[in-house]
C-alpha cells in the first residue's frame, strides 16, 4: 500500500478565489490539493451575478478590479476555457440629484484609483445606452466592464485544475485542521488530506476554518437576492447599475437578462441562502425596470440568493495568518467574483516566494482576541 | 395589502380542495388559491365557462360534486391567481385579475398537484405532438379533438382514457400504442379489481377501443415522430417488458397530432422550496416529500396532499386532502383530540383501501429506466433550452456530479418551463451515466418563481422615490 | 394539421373575432387562445431560441412554455389565455 501523498499545498475552498489559487500553485511547481465540501464553484462563485465592473468596486481594489478584469477578459488564455466572458462598456445611473452628487463623489475617487471612468450627460448616456430611461439625469461612463456566466466558472476551473495537475477533491468536506510537525493534515469523512502549507478559502466559512486553527476572524454572511428573464428580445448592450451600487444589469448573449445589486434576502452561513423577501425583489426588479423601461415586458423567470463575505471593514481577508507558520487566509473580497483571481494571484506569488505586483491585505487589522 | 388567514391552501384539485373542506369546515379561515379559473385540478376539470356539451363518467360527476360542495363552504375561494412566492411561515405572493396580491397564515397545505412525464424521442418538439394529460384537457374541458387522425401513445391508463374519448366525440384513433404488453395489464386486474367501479371506467374505455377497431399494439414505443414543421406520421416499434426498444418490425402511422404520455412525476415546488425533508420514491413517480399518515411535512405546520407528494390518482389525492386539512385544524387548536380522531380514522381508512389500486396506477405511470437509457444522444431532452441528452452525457464525463451542476453545465433545466419538462428524465440520465442512485443526483434546487411572471404586474405602478432603496455600498 | 372542435352535442359561446400578426381568426369567446390557434391550423407558435426549431403547445395546462406569445405585447401563455374579441396576437415567442 502506498503512502498517501502529502501535497506541498492544500487549498480549502474551491470557489474563485481558491481555485485560482490551486491552479496557479500547481503550474508554479507545488502539488496542490483542492478541497470542498461541495462542486467547485457552486456557492458566491457559481451563483453570483457576473459582474466585471469598477464601479461597484471598493476604491482600494480598483488596481486588482483592473487586473482581474483583464484576467477574466483573457479566460481563454490563461484558464483554458470559456466562462462566457463579454467587454462591454458600463453605465452607472443618477436618477435624482442626490444621486448625481453620489455619482460624482464615486466616480471621482474611483477615478483617483485608476478606474477610466467618466462623468457623461444623459443624452451621452443615451447613445452608449439606447435602453436606458429618459428620465436619467446623468451617468457614470468605464469602458473597462462585462459580465463573465457565473454559472460556467466550475466547468472552466474544473477542467483547467484536472488538466494543470492540481488534485480535486469535490464533496470533501472538511471538518478540523490538524497542525503537525511538517504542515497540516485535514480532517475529512474520507480520510485525512495531508500538506505543509494551506490556504483557508472559503468565503463566508472562512470564520469557522480560522476556528480550526483557534484563530477568530469574525465575518459578516450577506444575503444577496438576483434574478433572471427568461431569454428576450435584446434590450440593452451594456452593464448598467445605479450610483448607490444596489442594482447591476445586463443582458446575456442568449438573451436572458441578470438583475442583481445586493438587495438582502434571508440565510445564512449555516442554511446558505434560505428565501427572498418578495417586497427586495420586487423593489430591486422597479429599479431596473426604471433603468431599463422595456425590461417592464419580460417575465421573471427564476430568482435566487447567494452568500457575500464581509469583515469588518469590508475590505479583504488576504494574507498570512498572524502567529501560525504556512497558513494563509484568502476572501471576504468586496465584490469577490471581480476582483477575486487577482487577488488570489498576489497570495500565489507570495506563498511560491515571489514578490506580488499588487498587495494584500493582511488580516493584522481584523484580529481579535478569540472569545471565551 | 396582505389578506390574512387561518389557513393556506395552494392548488384547488381534488386534494386541496378537500383539505380547504375540511379545514373550514372545523371553523378555520381558509384561502384556496389556484391558477386555474375553477376548482378541480387536471383531472376533474370544469368544462369551459359558457360551453356545454355531454358530459359523462365519474370525473365529471367527482368534479361537479366538489365544486358545489366548495361553492357552498366558507372557504375564500381564490382562483384565476398565479402565485410566484412562497416564503416565511407562511407567505404567499400572487399576480391575480387586479394585479399584486398576497396573503399570509400560520399554516400552509400545498397541494399543487403533478405534472406529465414524457421520456423524450426524436421529434417530441414538433407542433401536434402534445402530452396525454394536455389531450384530456382538451377533450374534457374543450369539447376539442387533438387532431384529424390522432396517434395515442406511452404508458399508463391515461393513455386508454384519451383514446376512449377521442372515439367517444367522434374522433379518430390512427393507433394506440402501449408500451406495457397485455401481460402487465393482465398482473395489474388484481390491483385494479380493488376498485370495481374505477376498473368497470377502464374496462369501459376497453369496450370503446375494441369497438372502433384501432389498431392496438401493446409492448410497443414511438421511435420518432416524423414532420417538417409540423408532426406528420410517427413511427413505432416493438419494445421488451422494461420499456427498452427491441427489434422487430416497426409500423408506420400518417397523423396530424401524437399524443403521448409515460406517466406523471409529483410537482412538489412549495415543500422543496420551504426545504422539508424529501425521499426518492420510484413508484411514486420521483422524489416526494417525507410525511406524517395525516400528510404533516418536516417543516411545522407545512402540510401537503395529493400528486404532488406522490402519483396516486385522483381519489386517493381527495382522501387524502381531507386529512391533511384535518390535521391543519388539529393543529391549530380547531378539533380537540377526540373530534379528530373520530374524524381522520375513517379517512384513514379509507386511504389504506385505496392503496393497492393506488399503488396499481402507479406502477403502470412510474419511470421506466431502460426507456431512458435508450434515447438517443441526438434527441433533446430539454426542451425550452435545446438541450441534447449528448450534451448531458458531456457535462457528466466533465465532472457534473449531480442535476445542479450538471445545469450550471449545460443550462439544461435553466428555460422557463424551470425543468419540469425535462428534470425527471435528465436526472435518470446523469444517474445511469455515473452508476450511481438518483438520491445521489438530487433534484432541481427550488426557487421562486412558481411559475414564471411578468414584471409589469408583478411590480405595479410605482414611483422611483418610493422605491426603498436600501443605503450605499462602502466605497 | 389542426385540433377539431367537437360540434356534436357542444354549444359553445360565439365567435369572437381577433389577429394574428395581422391575421384574422374568429374562435368561441373564451377558449384558450393555444386552443384557437391550433384550431385555425396555426400548430406552430415559435421556434426554439437555440435549436430554431418550430414549437407549438405541448402540455395545455400552463406549465411547458412552448406556446408563449405576445396578446397586445405581453408576454402571455396562449393555453392560459382565453379569446377576446380585437385582442392582437404575436407569434415568434419571447425573442420577437
């Protein structure tokens, strides 16, 4: 009987953001292992809206929105497949003056951080975007924005990950984490998983893994409610959300239209995304039957929720664990699916020993003292 | 504006409307809701409103009977209503005739019933090819034939009951073509002979079969239906006791319309969505939620009846609504222990007699698997997105472990039909693929909408400032 | 070809007349216009948005979505849809 293998790398999490990790770990040289107690990319990573836009983006990722974006944009190129990217240009929507001012500020510092985005007058907006309502007053413009088809990001990374070397574990899940003298050794229904260095990956779960390593990390579960057309009649061409951030739009090459924006159903860690507050939806639903009038004919045809990370100050989990050698924490990403491959870039390149060329952020910040 | 109530009830076929009875009946204030403009469900439909024709048979006197029982109850009958939410404990939404409605109780029975299987075969999306289920509305509540020259084909009694009619309006039958041999049926009189006046209606439809000298080929399948834009002849063959083709000669029939039909899978969308506890049951047509005698689900104070917890057929589903709204009103304090009991043991009764009939029919509607191992890879299995059973087989060798990733794969199930049509047969394909149980492969994870629904009504009229937009993302 | 009304028997509303892309198709007041159509010889409704091939009704009880069209430019299931007199009827789908 052979020994079971001890993987240089173990990842715990395989959305985005642990995913990206594996696969560019294994092609850096580490055997890397990539457990999840579900498919790959079937939570936040499989069921988000798609989203590629700076201008839900928090300004201190801006320069990792960018990256990631020209990541997703070049799929094809460096993952292998398709995950139903498409660049397009985006709007972002002041509808009342309160909104205008909002924009302005928004636009402004995003601005600051690199994002090419630009304030345009409505009729500008309205020859960007012939789909939009009249009654916009005037609108954030990037022509850095898409959409990828979240549901496709498993398929791709799947395939990717089996073909890089990377060994998948699917429907592994992971119940404790044993620290030994050469690294790591997770616990497992089917055995144990043994590596010398791992990364803790797992969205909104990531609060219950740093339990593991008796480290408290405590994370917010966001509730997010989207919903999709069935496929129409082209309506819009563009990605098109509102100042405040609360509703993204667009419409799908097959014809389906997406509405997301953050408005809360009811879940959490525990139960995942258990039901949609029928009044969020239909008020998510008027704003973009707002921004886009002729959306008003289509039908919904099925809504969901998905979780979103959040720590304390909204800004990523992504770095070393403080106090414990080799282990490394990377999520809670503000818009994670945008920014989340760049992100997990920069914590590739430091774990395989090379300088990243956009920073992390450690946790340092988030610590506290564990409770009793 | 949200109406209140003691009590939910959602589908008003037999089951619901019975458990709207009999909750109301024991002082409960009890809201039946359903899409359709009548009570009745698929199988005891109304004809249309403003259309008489002869009417005959123990659907139409069932139907009638529980429609004027109904109509003379307490129960706030609220028909013609799409409901596209269901949540909280309990919450209805619903677009109606005046636009946005809903409706709230501590207590909700889902009765929504079951939906037609139909295991795919090269040219099933042709125009004039529509489901045996859809025929017998056709018939029953339409006074409409389904075509010119009518192919009847599948499994189970529908398909001796939509032949029957047909020839009883004056139709005509170009073939009936059973997949089960006359063996099956001949194992099945002792099951069916529990219920002698339902087997004296079946038999009776034998009579008018035998009569009108169709031609009639038992343990035979449609290997295609042939046609351009429209459905123009199908072609039939022999196929073995498990459903699967064999060789043999294979017939030729010239028709306008195919009706066709292998059985019924239970609907179930409310205790799924609400996450109550569900097991896979073969016989009972797919996966079904776990139930207490009285039709309690997992979930407090969710209870549910009828097809949709299981293929039994209409009477039993009566049976078995009754009880279910029995027990609602137990619970909620309306029937002391004394007057339920004495109430719901008879009806228990009376369910456990209709078992062995019940379990009969089914067996003749449930799933047979090497059928389905036998479409073709060309064939497409989801119809609203063109999804070929190639295509799944794919999104299997690729990894898509179960019927949500397989989705996420492929898209098949993701159209707005929202994997109806095509969720039974794609997961019995993606099991048989990897060797493993359909438990394994699980079913469609349920969302809202129950049915698909238009924005405008749902959203209303509205002005941008009361929209409640909640505060800004950090920046 | 198409579906065949029962006369036999059957007293129905009257006639009530509307278009079709145009088209004019009288059928009983109420019927489901899936019904009417197909009773007019018009089977197919729409072509598949992937596959782009022809669909008509299928299940006639509100659940397949083959025979969605648009009545005055709404999005409506003909088999849930009774007949009205001057309603305006699209074929095509949803993509139309």
């Amino acid at each position: 009987m052979s020994q079971a293998p001890i993987y240089d790398l173990g990842v715990i999490g395989g959305g985005v953001v642990g995913s990206t990790l594996a696969l560019l770990a294994q092609r850096g040289g580490l055997s890397t292992a990539l457990l999840d107690r579900g498919p790959l990319c079937r939570e936040a990573s499989g069921v988000n809206a798609g989203t590629l836009t700076l201008q839900m983006t928090r300004v201190a990722l801006i320069p990792h929105a960018m990256r990631a974006h020209a990541m997703w944009a070049s799929a094809r190129d460096w993952l292998g497949h398709d995950v139903g990217v498409v660049v397009c240009d985006g709007l972002s929507l002041a509808f009342t003056e309160r909104e205008a001012a909002l924009l302005e500020e928004r636009a402004g510092k995003r601005r600051a951080a690199g994002a090419p985005i630009t304030i345009i007058s409505r009729d500008e907006a309205l020859r960007v975007e012939p789909g939009i309502s009249d009654r916009t007053l005037m609108a954030g413009h990037c022509v850095v924005d898409g959409y990828a088809n979240a549901y496709l990001t498993g398929q791709a990374f799947r395939a990717a990950l089996v073909d890089a070397g990377v060994a998948v574990m699917e429907n592994r899940g992971v119940s404790g984490l044993d620290r030994t003298d050469n690294g790591f050794v997770a616990r497992t229904a089917q055995g144990p998983v043994s590596f010398r260095r791992v990364v803790l990956a797992g969205g909104v779960w990531i609060e219950p893994m740093m339990a593991w390593l008796g480290v408290h990390l405590p994370i917010k579960v966001l509730v997010n409610q989207l919903s999709v057309t069935e496929r129409i009649r082209p309506v819009m061409r563009t990605v098109v959300g509102i100042a405040s951030g609360l509703l993204s739009l667009k419409q799908y090459p097959h014809g389906t239209v997406v509405i997301g924006g953050g408005w809360q159903g009811i879940g959490d860690r525990e139960r995942g995304g258990v039901e949609l507050v029928p009044e969020r939806l239909v008020g998510n639903i008027r704003l973009a039957c707002h921004a886009i009038p002729e959306l008003a004919g289509a039908r919904l045809a099925r809504a969901w929720a998905g979780l979103e990370a959040e720590t304390a100050d909204a800004l990523p989990a992504a770095g070393p664990i403080p106090g414990i050698p080799d282990a490394y924490v990377c999520g809670s990403i503000h818009s994670g699916y945008t920014s989340g491959p760049s992100i997990a870039r920069s914590l590739a390149d430091v774990i395989l020993g090379r300088e990243p060329d956009l920073p992390l952020f450690p946790i340092d910040r988030l610590m506290k003292a564990a409770p009793p | 504006m949200i109406r209140p109530a003691d009590c939910l009830v959602l589908g008003a076929g037999p089951a619901g409307t019975e458990a709207a009875l009999a909750a109301a009946e024991a002082g409960l204030d009890v809201v039946l809701i359903d899409e359709q403009a009548d009570a009745g469900g698929q199988g005891w439909r109304a004809p249309l409103s403003g259309l008489t024709m002869p009417r005959k048979g123990a659907d139409a006197e069932a139907g009638d009977g529980l429609r004027a029982r109904l109509a003379a109850s307490g129960v706030d009958r609220r028909l013609g209503r799409r409901v596209w939410s269901v949540g909280g404990a309990f919450r209805l939404d619903a677009v109606g005739p005046d636009g946005a409605e809903a409706y709230e109780a501590p207590r909700l029975v889902a009765a929504t019933g079951a939906h037609e299987r139909v295991v795919p075969f090269p040219g099933w999306t042709l125009p004039g090819v529509i489901g045996l289920a859809g025929a017998t509305v056709l018939l029953k509540a339409q006074a409409v034939l389904p075509g010119r020259r009518v192919v009847v084909a599948g499994a189970g009694p529908l398909l001796f009951a939509v032949a029957a009619g047909i020839i009883a309006k004056g139709g005509e039958v170009a073939a009936i073509v059973d997949m089960d041999g006359r063996l099956a049926w001949a194992r099945r009189l002792p099951g069916l002979a529990r219920r002698l006046d339902l087997l004296k209606e079946g038999l009776g439809w034998t009579w008018s079969i035998l009569g009108a000298r169709v031609p009639f080929l038992a343990g035979h399948g449609v290997r295609c239906a042939a046609g351009r834009s429209e459905v123009e002849a199908v072609i039939v063959g022999p196929v073995d006791a498990d459903g699967a083709p064999i060789a043999g000669p294979e017939r030729r029939f010239a028709c306008d319309a195919l009706a066709v039909g292998h059985g019924l899978v239970p609907g179930g969308e409310v205790p799924k969505i609400l996450r109550a506890a569900h097991l896979y049951d073969r016989l009972r047509g797919g996966f079904i939620p776990e139930l207490d005698p009285y039709g309690r689900t997992t979930i407090e104070n969710l209870y549910a009846c009828g097809d949709g917890t299981g293929i039994r057929g209409a009477r039993p589903s009566a049976v078995a609504g009754r009880l279910a709204g029995l027990a609602a009103a137990h619970d909620a304090g309306r029937l002391d222990a004394t007057a339920f009991t004495a109430l719901a043991e008879p009806t228990l009764q009376a369910l456990a007699d209709y078992r062995p009939f019940a379990d009969t029919v089914a067996g003749a509607m449930a799933l047979k698997p090497a059928q389905v191992a036998a479409i073709t890879p060309a064939t497409v299995v989801c119809r609203c997105e063109d999804v070929s059973r190639a295509e799944i087989d794919a999104a299997v060798d690729a990894g898509a472990g179960d019927i949500n990733q397989m989705k996420h794969f492929t898209r098949c199930g993701m159209g707005p039909c929202q994997g109806r049509m095509c969720g039974d047969v794609a997961a019995e394909l993606v099991a048989q693929r990897r060797g493993v149980t359909r438990e394994t492969v699980g079913y469609w994870t349920q969302r809202v909408p129950l049915r698909p629904v238009p924005f405008d009504t749902m959203i209303g009229s509205f002005d941008y400032a009361d929209i409640p937009i909640p505060p800004p993302a950090p920046l | 070809m198409s579906l065949v009304r029962v006369s036999n028997g059957v007293t129905r509303p009257a006639a009530a007349t509307f278009a079709v892309d145009g088209m004019e198709v009288s059928a009983p007041a109420g019927e489901p216009l899936a019904t009417a159509l197909a009773a007019a010889g018009l089977l197919g409704l729409r072509d598949s948005p992937r596959g782009g091939t022809p669909r008509g009704a299928f299940c006639h009880m509100g659940l397949c979505q083959e025979c969605v069209v648009t009545v005055d430019g709404r999005i409506v299931q003909a088999c849930l849809t009774p007949v009205r007199a001057g309603m305006q009827v699209g074929l095509g789908g949803t993509l139309r």
